[in-house]
C-alpha cells in the first residue's frame, strides 16, 4: 500500500541534544497531529518507523507510517541511498565527487559534470542573480576560512574581505552542449560551495525514493 505519512526534514548539529527543541517539539507534534487524523482501523495497524542518519554536514531524519514496517524501512533505505549519492556528487570535501573535481580543474579548463550537477548549478545561478549576490555557490574559498575542523578563532578580516561581496557567481561559466555539460571558472578566486542548495535537492531526490 501506499504509506499513509512521509516525511524528509534536515536538521543541524545543533538539534543533536536529547533535549526537546522547539523544532523538535513543531516536527513530532505535526506527526502526532497526522497520526490522530488517520482513520481509527488504520491507526490500529499502522506503525510509525523513524531513523536518522548524519550526511552533508547535518542530521537528516525519516518518519514513515506505514502497515509494513519491513517496506517501510526499505522505503528509508531508499532515501537515505540518494541523500548519500547526490553528497558523493556534490559535496566539495571530496576530490572525487564532481564539485570536487570541478573546484580542482576549472580554472585551467572546462570540466565534464552530469546532468544533476548542471541543473542545480543553474538554479543556484539564478537565485544569485534575483538576491543580487547575497547567495552565492561560488564561495567555497570563503567557506572554507570558516572550517570549525581546523580553526578556534574567526579568520583575519582582511581574508574574508578578498571574497565576501564580490558576487563570484557572475566568473562560473555553465555549458550544456548537445553531448556534454562543462563549468568553467573565470576568476581565480572562485571554488564551488553548494550546501546551501545541495541539500536542498537532496531531500526532493530522497522524497521520490519514499513515494
């Protein structure tokens, strides 16, 4: 049967405590509020199946409710397999993974990326074109100052202000052939940053996968 609930949310570390958030608090009380919607014959055979897994960065959790729950934690499997898939593809902390490997090469030469890459670049473009700058994938350089891994103090002002402001995005240089999808990088400054849209098309793809 089709699950009566579904349910993909990302949270931040932060939302890590045993201690109830007021997120937490709004997420398991709009489950609760579904689950007493649910006709009384269902909700006697339905079981709610949560788990959480950490991937890009962050928390991700999936509740479904579902009869089955051996199909419903498959249907999790599932989820999970393309939030892990479009992290391999996109994150920049990997050599290997396009970004990556785009962050690497593009200044010298224009570099391959698949379809999916294409497409969010694109979106991320003209959300930086309508905000003026203000959201910028091309900030990976700056980013990085702020790694929390390798540093306990901010990095020096005169660091962040050879990056900050500078609307990067207008030097990424996007071609989709009638063959192949290439980036480019016209601005050494540049590096590929997409956690904040990344994400983003990673709980859409996990989303199908349940449904």
């Amino acid at each position: 049967m089709t699950p009566t609930i579904k349910k993909m949310t990302m949270m931040n570390e932060s939302d890590a405590s045993p201690h109830y958030s007021r997120r937490k608090f709004v997420v398991l009380g709009a489950g609760a509020f579904a689950l007493l919607a649910t006709p009384v014959a269902l909700r006697q055979r339905v079981k709610l199946v949560r788990r959480r897994l950490p991937v890009m960065g962050t928390f991700a959790e999936v509740a479904v409710l579902h009869e089955d729950s051996r199909e419903a934690q498959r249907a999790i499997d599932a989820a999970f397999e393309e939030l892990r898939r479009v992290e391999r593809t996109m994150t920049r902390h990997r050599a290997d993974s396009e970004v990556g490997r785009v962050n690497s090469d593009a200044l010298r030469q224009p570099v391959p990326i698949g379809a999916e890459t294409a497409t969010v670049l694109e979106e991320a473009l003209r959300w930086a074109e309508s905000s003026g700058g203000r959201f910028d994938p091309c900030l990976g350089r700056l980013t990085a100052l702020w790694e929390v891994g390798s540093r306990s103090s901010p990095p020096e002002q005169a660091a962040v202000g050879r990056l900050a402001g500078e609307g990067l995005y207008r030097f990424l240089e996007v071609d989709r052939g009638h063959e192949s999808r290439t980036v480019r990088f016209h601005d050494q400054r540049m590096a590929l940053d997409l956690g904040g849209i990344g994400k983003g098309y990673a709980v859409d793809r996990a989303v199908v996968a349940l449904r």
